[in-house]
C-alpha cells in the first residue's frame, strides 16, 4: 500500500525528502524514487507504486514541467482524482495542470513548522479515503513543531 507516491524533478531531492518526512512523521507510507530497487525494472516499479497510490503530489519546478515522466505522473494523478501539488520554485504550468492547486513552497526554506509545508501534506491526507484523520493529525504536528 502506498498512500503518497511523490513525483519530482531529481534536481530537488534535498527538498522533497523533507517534505516526504513530514509525510511520513503524519503516519503515511510514502512513495518517491530512492526506494527504486538497484537491478530493477524502473518504468515498472514507478508504474506500480503510482497505481498504488491513494494519492499523487507532483513538486513543481520549471525542470519538473519540462519532464515527461513528472507531467505523466500529474496526468495519472489527475485523472484518477489523486493530484496534490506544490510549487518548489515558481512555475509556469500548462494546461490541464493549471486547473489544480498548487501550495506555493518557493520561499520555504526547508523548516518543518512551515504553513505551506503543513497545507502541502493536508493536501494528499484529504485524498486518502478512510484516513479522515489525518488533517487533525496534520495540525497536531504543526503545532508540536512550532512549540519545540
């Protein structure tokens, strides 16, 4: 099972891996490339963890809208109801993917007790049937964050 599969241009790893983090620490079972298995079939191992996924966030970046395999990911996402986004740095995006929301990270700096960070993995907890817990749980970290 798989409840996150995250979708990125390789250039920001550094980045997603936090956000995948926060994810995580919301009891969520994440998926992105660094779980890609040396030896294995990539196309068919990201084919399956995509449809696996309850829900799919696309991290927008200028490369990442430029990438084929980002913007197929987004389509499976969004046709299936699933897309999440964020913008990692500002981003021109085309059509169909203008039409879903997209958290604005272009001024994170990588701390956990972010408010966008925090709506960013609202976003694909609300995708996540039988899960309505998770907003609350989302809120529950924010707070816990901005007190340590």
């Amino acid at each position: 099972m798989v409840d996150v599969f995250v979708s990125y241009k390789q250039e920001e790893r550094e980045a997603v891996q936090i956000i995948a983090s926060t994810l995580a620490d919301l009891k969520l079972v994440i998926w992105f490339d660094t779980k890609l298995r040396a030896g294995g079939s990539f196309d068919e191992e990201i084919a399956a963890a995509l449809r696996a996924a309850n829900a799919v966030l696309v991290c927008w970046t200028p490369a990442a809208i430029q990438s084929e395999w980002v913007r197929a990911e987004a389509t499976d996402g969004l046709n299936k109801n699933r897309l999440a986004a964020c913008f990692l740095h500002p981003t021109e995006l085309i059509p169909p993917f203008t039409l879903t929301h997209a958290e604005n990270l272009s001024a994170w700096a990588g701390q956990t007790d972010d408010p966008a960070l925090n709506k960013t993995g609202r976003a694909p907890s609300a995708r996540i049937s039988g899960r309505k817990h998770l907003a609350s749980l989302a809120s529950y970290y924010s707070r816990r964050t901005r007190e340590i």
